[in-house]
C-alpha cells in the first residue's frame, strides 16, 4: 500500500512553467499558422499524442479497473485532471441516455495569464484538453467527441467541456506515426 | 458607425480583466509527467518545422525567451516587492536562486565566472527539468533541449538592462554559458568604483 500512496504523489513542478511554456507554444504556432482554425487542429493533435502517452502513466499509477459505464469513466477522467493538472472539474450536465457529459472548470492552469485579443475569438487556447481525452480514451478503445461548449476566455463564467461517447473500438489498431 | 464597434468590443471584452485580478501566489503544482509530456511535444513540434539541429536549438531558445519575458515582472513584484536589481552579480544571483526555484522548484547548483573572460559566467545545473526524459539519439549528439531555458536566462538578463548571450552545453550535466556585452561590464565597475 505504502508503494501505492509514493506512486500518487510522483513528483510535482510549479504550474507557472506549464503555463508560460504552453503560452509560448501557443503564440509560436500564430505565428507559424496565421490561421486560428489551423493551430487549434495543431493543439488538439498535441494533446491526442500525450493523452496517448498519459493513460499509461494514469493506469500505472491508480491501477484502474476497466470502466463498464460512461458514469465510471467520468469519474476516471475527473481524477486525472486532479492527479495531472491539481484541478477538479464538475461533472455534469448528463444527457438522458448517460452518454453525453459535461466536465465544468472553474479555473484552468493553462490559461493562467492569458488573456485572448478580440481578433482570436475562434481559437480554442486549450484545445490540447479535448486532444487529450479523446487520445487517452482511444487507447482503452472508447472513441468520443470532446468539444468546448464554453470558456472562461471568451467570457463565459466557466470553461465547460462536453464529451460524447461515440462507440467502442473493437480491434486495436496499433497507433500509426502520422 | 464607431458606435457600433465600441459595441462590439466591448461585448467580447471577459468581465474582468487580466490586471484586475489579485497576482496569484504561484504556489499551485502541477505533475512532472504532463510538463514532460507537453515539452516532448514541444519538441517534436519544433523539429517537424525545421531541418537541422541548430535551428532547432534556435526554436527551443526563442520558445524560451518568450517565457523569460513574461516571468520577470511576475517574479520581481511577487518577490522583490517591485524592486529590479542593478547589479550585475546580484542580477545573476537572482537568476540562479529565484528564478530557478520558481520555475524548477529549486537552485542551479553553481553560479561560476570564467576564469579567461570577464564577460562570460556560468550557470551550472547538474539534471535540468526539462531535460530529464529527454534521451538525445546519436545522430544528434550536440543537441541539448536545455537551449530552452537558455533562453529563459536570456530574455531574463537581457530585458533587465544586462544583454547578453546565453547557450546551453553539455558540460557538467548542463552548463549555461552567459555571454555579457562589453558595457555591461563597463558599467558595473563604474558603479563599483562610486
């Protein structure tokens, strides 16, 4: 148990140098891009490979079970955005066939500092959160649909991320280099 | 016709601005893993834009500077209640203490000045952060990711009023080298000698 519990507390690094780093990022690719709608693809690409990378970690760390519902897998996602990125959002918002969720945030550590100019109001800054989801659910064969319903950054009172069961893989096709 | 764009700008304002907002304590922590998966990506994505291990040393570095300007008023106000340093030495410790400890959550282990040239200073780290699951192929053995926080250090000391020029080396884990101009050094004997 005792190895279990130094497991969970793995090491810890100031959210300042996530945030400045990933505000960099952001900024370089406008200026690689020029184009909103091609650096939000860029961001959720991103956060598809890490969320890949990470459900290892995520099951390494909580010895999970497989979830046998979406309630289940809320849950699971919701404890790793507290192991991660120390926050807890909400879950709510269940559609009537428990499909369909919504993870409410009331604060973001990505957008930190951020503030976004009037001519970027089709960027979705932390794109990288939904890339993430779907990436990490792919690799325990959920396919879902994870999108921004509202943000703090475009002046919303909460940033609210909806995600959609969509089906479950059947055969794993192993992660090809695109 | 004005009327309607103060409208409109006003209405995609957030409600509370940026600077209205108490200045954070910085203490939040986030997982090692997700900083370490984010600069991998951070990588690939810079190498996937250019064709050589230099440029891609430049691109980390300019990635880095970006940071380094947005932490020095952050770190002073929060820190220093508001006061820049003046001195170079001092400046040089704040690098090494401070911002180290904010940023990577401790001190480079060494602050050393060269021997043969009295512009350039070292700045020693013996595991930096953003290098520890960063294995370089062989193919690419001058590359040393660390060029990003090189750059930290740079935009850091140069928009203090030190400009320089900073890189990063293999060398006792990871040594930065600072490269002053020559009037820094100029002026801080000047104010030595008052």
């Amino acid at each position: 148990m005792s190895r279990q519990a130094s497991r969970l507390d793995a090491k810890k690094v100031n959210s300042e140098f996530l945030t400045l780093t990933y505000g960099a990022l952001v900024t370089q690719m406008l200026r690689d891009f020029e184009n909103a709608e091609d650096v939000n693809k860029q961001l959720e690409r991103i956060g598809y490979n890490m969320g890949m990378r990470l459900i290892e970690d995520f099951l390494a760390r909580t010895s999970a079970p497989r979830c046998l519902e979406m309630r289940e897998t809320a849950d699971r996602i919701q404890q790793a955005f507290r192991i991660y990125l120390n926050i807890q959002p909400t879950i709510s918002n269940w559609s009537p066939a428990s499909d369909e969720f919504s993870l409410v945030f009331d604060s973001n550590p990505l957008t930190e500092f951020v503030e976004l100019p009037p001519d970027l109001t089709n960027l979705r800054y932390s794109a990288i959160l939904s890339g993430c989801i779907r990436g990490a659910l792919e690799m325990v064969q959920l396919e879902v649909q994870c999108w921004f319903v509202q943000d703090q950054l475009k002046g919303d009172n909460v940033t609210e991320l909806r995600v959609k069961f969509v089906r479950r893989l059947e055969e794993v096709i192993p992660a090809g280099e695109d | 016709m004005e009327k309607l764009e103060a409208l409109k700008i006003s209405s995609m304002r957030p409600r509370s601005n940026i600077l209205d907002r108490p200045l954070s304590k910085g203490k939040t922590e986030v997982s090692q893993s997700i900083v370490a998966l984010l600069f991998s990506e951070i990588v690939q994505y810079s190498q996937s834009r250019v064709f050589t291990v230099p440029e891609l040393q430049t691109r980390l570095h300019d990635l880095g500077q970006d940071v380094g300007t947005r932490i020095i008023d952050l770190y002073f106000v929060r820190e220093r209640s508001s006061k820049r340093e003046t001195k170079l030495t001092q400046m040089l410790l704040f690098v090494k203490t401070t911002v180290w400890k904010n940023l990577f959550g401790k001190e480079a282990e060494k602050l050393e000045h060269a021997n043969d040239d009295e512009r350039t200073y070292y700045i020693i780290e013996k595991e930096p952060l953003v290098n520890t699951f960063i294995s370089v192929p062989k193919d690419k053995g001058s590359l040393n990711c660390a060029n990003f926080t090189a750059g930290i250090v740079e935009a850091v000391l140069t928009n203090c009023g030190f400009p320089c020029k900073v890189t990063a080396h293999w060398h006792k884990g990871t040594t930065y080298m600072v490269k002053f101009e020559d009037f820094v050094i100029a002026r801080d004997k000047q104010m030595e000698e008052k």
